[in-house]
C-alpha cells in the first residue's frame, strides 16, 4: 500500500499515543490546525486537547515544558515548526536537555521527543528554509535522526520514544508529499546507518532532504557505467563511522552530500572521519557537495541555484572520478 512520509509519521504518533498513555504531543498549531505540514491531522479529534495541545508562540517555554515533563515521568513529543525556530529553544535543549543526565550523576534522564521540520526547496526564504542538523549533531548527550526515506519515518519515532535520553527528529519538507509502498511499521535501527544503492567506484553519502538527489545522480552516473554506492546517514549523532568507512574501502572514492552550509558542516566531519580512517583506501580526495554560503533567497531560481543538485552531485563525483 502506497502512504506518504507525512501519513508515515502520522501513524507512527498515533500508534505511540496508543501503545503508551505517557505519550503526549505539543507545538505550536499541531491541534485544532493539524499540524503545519498536516502531520498530526486528525489527531486532536482522536486523542483530545489532553494529548494533543496546542502551545504559544514560545519555543523556549514549550521545549522547557516537555523536558520537565519527560523527566516527571513522561513521553512527550515536541512538535518544533522549522528548525530555525528552534534557536529560540537552544538553551533548554542544549543546557537542559543534553546535560541533565551527566549534570546529575546518572539520576535523571530525559526521554524526549522534539520532531522539527528542516530544510529548502519551498521558497520561503532565510527564516523558514535552513538545514541545522549538524548544529545539534555536535552536542553530547542526544541522538540526531534525518528519516529520508517512508519507512524510517514510520519506524524511527518507537525506538526514539524508548531512548531514555533526547532525541532530535530532523523531517525534511521537501520528504514529505514522497510516498512508497509501506504494508505497517517496519523495525528500523536508530544506530547505524543504510546503505541504500550498492556499488563498487564511488561512494555518495548524504542523509535527509538530499537523499533522493543522491540516488538521481547514482542514476545518471550507472548510464555511463559508473556504480556508485549511496549511504543515507539517517542516525546523525552518533554517527555511524563503521557504515561509512566500509564504504570508502569498497569503492576508494567518496563525494559527501549536505543541504548544510559548507563551513563547519556534517560533510566536513564526515570527510575528517574518512581521512582519519582510510586515508590509504582513498584514490582520490572526498569532494563535499554544500550550499552555498548565503541566507537562502526567496526566488525560485535563486534558491535552486543555493541547494545542492542532481547535476552539481554528478559533475563532482566525475571529477573525483577523473580518468580511470
């Protein structure tokens, strides 16, 4: 059966909601309105304003509620509207959230959920189009997940509600009207990363919203009889170095896709982590395919021009390639 990654994620809240009477969701608009990107439609009429609540425009009062909340005995799941947004709640995920544990000993965990929309491709400009994922993968003390795919967007939400420490669900926009045939919840493992294409001449890793670009252009390279081997990250803190190194070993090259910026981005550390590992297995230097390094621009053409692509993809994993 055919569902989208926006119902996927939908049923994945209704079936916690269900299975766990701790379990609660909370944002800005996700009740009466459904959710900005209608992920929690219907919700309210099925669970009442108990479970599903409607918060303030006040990201650092509604996070700050859900810690306290996760740590009374709770399982909350936040609903932040766009990561950028969720700067405002920097301080009660960072200094709270992702201490706590170490902050007491060991005597306190904090099993929270906070689910933010990331990314561009939608032409709403600088304050709503941002990819910060690797700002939150650099913190100790929470898991980073970038579902790319329907089934993970199903499947991660039940072991992240276990975790008994944070954990941040980074949901690109431009995921959620992508659909693939998906029969129920498919048990996904939030530790490691998948290897979704095999090959054996370049390696193409990339997670989130970029994804489904890598696997264009492994697309466009295989017409020209290059294999290339795409690995989707999806567990972002901790990353999975094991899956990728494997990887370089395999094919000796890689290109590392990030919607991020290009300074101090997640490409960098994984390219650190690859030249750290298997600088000997490498036949060529990793590439990194960024955006570029400005606000992203409201008009269309401008914002196509900021993002990676399928083409920028496969012109630099030829130039990795160079002659063989």
């Amino acid at each position: 059966m055919k569902i989208s990654y926006r119902d996927a994620m939908r049923e994945a809240i209704r079936e916690a909601m269900h299975s766990d009477p701790r379990v609660f969701l909370m944002g800005e608009d996700v009740g009466r309105y459904g959710g900005t990107y209608a992920v929690s439609k219907g919700l309210l009429a099925e669970f009442g304003d108990e479970r599903i609540r409607d918060t303030p425009l006040s990201e650092l009062g509604f996070v700050g509620v859900g810690i306290g909340a996760a740590v009374g005995g709770m399982r909350p799941i936040i609903e932040v509207m766009t990561v950028n947004f969720s700067l405002l709640a920097l301080d009660q995920i960072v200094n709270t959230a992702a201490s706590l544990r170490h902050m007491s000993g060991g005597q306190f965990s904090v099993p929270v959920v906070v689910r933010m929309a990331t990314g561009a491709g939608r032409q709403l400009a600088a304050q709503h189009s941002h990819s910060l994922e690797n700002w939150y993968a650099h913190i100790p003390g929470i898991r980073v997940l970038a579902p790319a795919t329907v089934a993970d967007a199903r499947g991660m939400l039940r072991p992240a509600l276990a975790d008994p420490d944070p954990v941040i669900i980074f949901e690109h926009t431009q995921l959620y009207n992508s659909s693939e045939d998906l029969e129920g919840p498919v048990p996904v493992d939030i530790d490691s990363a998948a290897v979704r294409r095999e090959g054996n001449h370049i390696s193409l890793i990339t997670y989130g919203g970029s994804l489904p670009k890598a696997l264009a252009a492994a697309d466009v390279l295989a017409e020209k009889g290059i294999a290339a081997e795409v690995v989707d990250l999806r567990v972002l803190r901790p990353l999975d170095t094991d899956t990728i190194a494997a990887s370089v070993r395999k094919t000796h090259r890689a290109v590392v896709v990030d919607e991020g910026w290009r300074t101090g981005s997640l490409a960098a550390e994984v390219m650190a982590q690859i030249v750290e590992r298997e600088f000997y297995e490498l036949d060529a230097p990793p590439r990194r395919v960024c955006s570029a390094e400005v606000p992203v621009p409201y008009a269309k053409h401008l914002e196509y021009a900021t993002l990676p692509q399928v083409e920028t993809i496969v012109s630099t994993a030829w130039n990795v390639i160079g002659d063989r």
